[in-house]
C-alpha cells in the first residue's frame, strides 16, 4: 500500500497539511525558528527568504523539515533540493535522520511510505511525488533546469553561496503558480540575491541563528559577490589567473553588509 492510499493518511493531511511547524514538533520532534510561525501557514506559492539561518547544517534541518512536511502531505509534488558544488547536501543528510526518527514514533508508516533512491527521495504509486537533489554550480547552471510541476517547491542552502546564474535558472522553472521557493543564507545575502528579492517584493525572514562574522569573512564575501559579477557579465567563469587579479582589486573596497 502507498502512503497516499493509507487510510491513516486522509486526517493526516488535513491535520498538518497547512500547518508545518506542527509537523515539525509533532513528527519530525524538532523545533523550528519562531520567526518563521508566521510565514509557514502559508508556504505554497510563496518565495521565502532566510536570513541568518545558521550554518548550512543548521539551515538543512529547516530545509528537510519542510521537504518532508511537503512530500507527506502534498499528493503529486516535487521538491528540488539545491546545494552548494563544492560541499554535501546538509538538507539530504537531515531528511534522512529525520526519516530514522519518523520510522520509530507514532508516525512509522509515514516514514515506510517515504523510499530512498540514489536522485533523492520518493513516495510512488497513483499520484507519487519525489524530492530530487541538485548542485548550484556557476560553471553548470543548467543542471538546475528541466524541472517542472504545479506543486514545486524549490528549498535552497547555501544560499550566500548560490550564483547569480543558478538563481536565474530556479527562478526560470517557477511557472505555475502554485510553485514556492524558499532559499537559506547565513549572515551573508549576496547583493545580487537582495536586488531580485526587492524586485520581486519577497519577504527576507530573520532567524537570528547566524554568529556575527569576522573582518576575513565579510572581505571573503565581498570578494565572492564581485566575482559572480564580473563572472555574469562575462557569461563565464574566471580563469584562476583572472581571478587572483580580482582578489588584489577588491583589497581596498567596502566589505559585505548584512541586510537591513
């Protein structure tokens, strides 16, 4: 039997279907950030933007609670996991810690619902839905693309690390107007990030769990954005000779900012 054919399942979904910070503390066990009660109700079409979300492991368990609330209660979706090249996907590795928790609570048969697969994670059967990963990589953008469905929800760590043209491409697949997306930063927002988050009126959430950077670190970052700049500009990455010379040219500019 599938999960969507549980005759557990109706009540399920109208319980937790709207409601996913309960999901988070009544199935997964675990709480999530105050500052996003408000916005979570109403999650589906919607484009969030999370400010000082932590480290990317702390922003994976987020990201997973609301992968898994996602698959559980909305029959016939598709969640796209995007995460840095150069790391592991935090949010993959808390969906399937919160999977082993699930499996021993009450809400086992959830969990014997919920299969793992190489590309992610499935519920199968009439109506299925699937969680698929992605990497955000400037060289390959493309590989982002080619995903679309009514109810696609896009979660997103790592976000102060996204490029501007990974950014372009998720933004491309949100057709549907039932499409959400919910993106992750730690105290760095790309200044890129922020004008398209103003141009399009999304909120910016504050979760107040990122520690306050260094002088190396907020340079870093500054160094980074003016990067995938020149890099958008040029329609393609720097060679690494180009870019040591972008790194002595931004020695003596402004650092990063945090939002405000």
């Amino acid at each position: 039997m599938t999960l969507y054919a549980d005759l557990r399942w109706p009540a399920f979904a109208e319980r937790y279907a709207c409601d996913p910070h309960a999901f988070a503390v009544d199935v997964c066990g675990v709480a999530i950030p105050d500052q996003l009660l408000g916005a979570l109700p109403h999650l589906d079409a919607s484009r969030l933007m999370l400010h000082n979300a932590g480290s990317q492991e702390q922003q994976g368990v987020v990201l997973a609670v609301l992968a898994l609330w996602h698959i559980t209660t909305t029959p016939d979706s598709l969640t796209m996991l995007s995460s840095p090249a150069d790391s592991a996907s935090e949010t993959n590795r808390a969906i399937a810690q919160l999977h082993k928790h699930i499996r021993t609570g009450r809400f086992y048969w959830l969990a014997r619902g919920i299969k793992h697969r190489a590309t992610g994670w499935a519920v199968e059967g009439r109506l299925g839905s699937a969680i698929k990963m992605r990497k955000a990589s400037a060289r390959y953008p493309e590989a982002l693309a080619g995903e679309y469905a009514q109810r696609l929800l896009w979660l997103v760590e790592g976000g102060e690390k996204l490029p501007a043209t990974c950014l372009g491409v998720i933004g491309s697949t949100m057709v549907y107007e039932g499409n959400a997306l919910v993106i992750a930063h730690d105290w760095h927002v790309p200044e890129f990030t922020m004008n398209w988050i103003r141009g399009h009126g999304y909120p910016l959430v504050d979760l107040e769990q990122s520690q306050a950077p260094t002088y190396a670190e907020q340079r870093a970052r500054h160094q980074d954005d003016m990067r995938h700049f020149v890099e958008l500009v040029a329609g393609k990455p720097l060679s690494s000779h180009q870019a040591a010379l972008l790194a002595t040219l931004v020695q003596s500019a402004p650092v990063a900012q945090t939002p405000r």
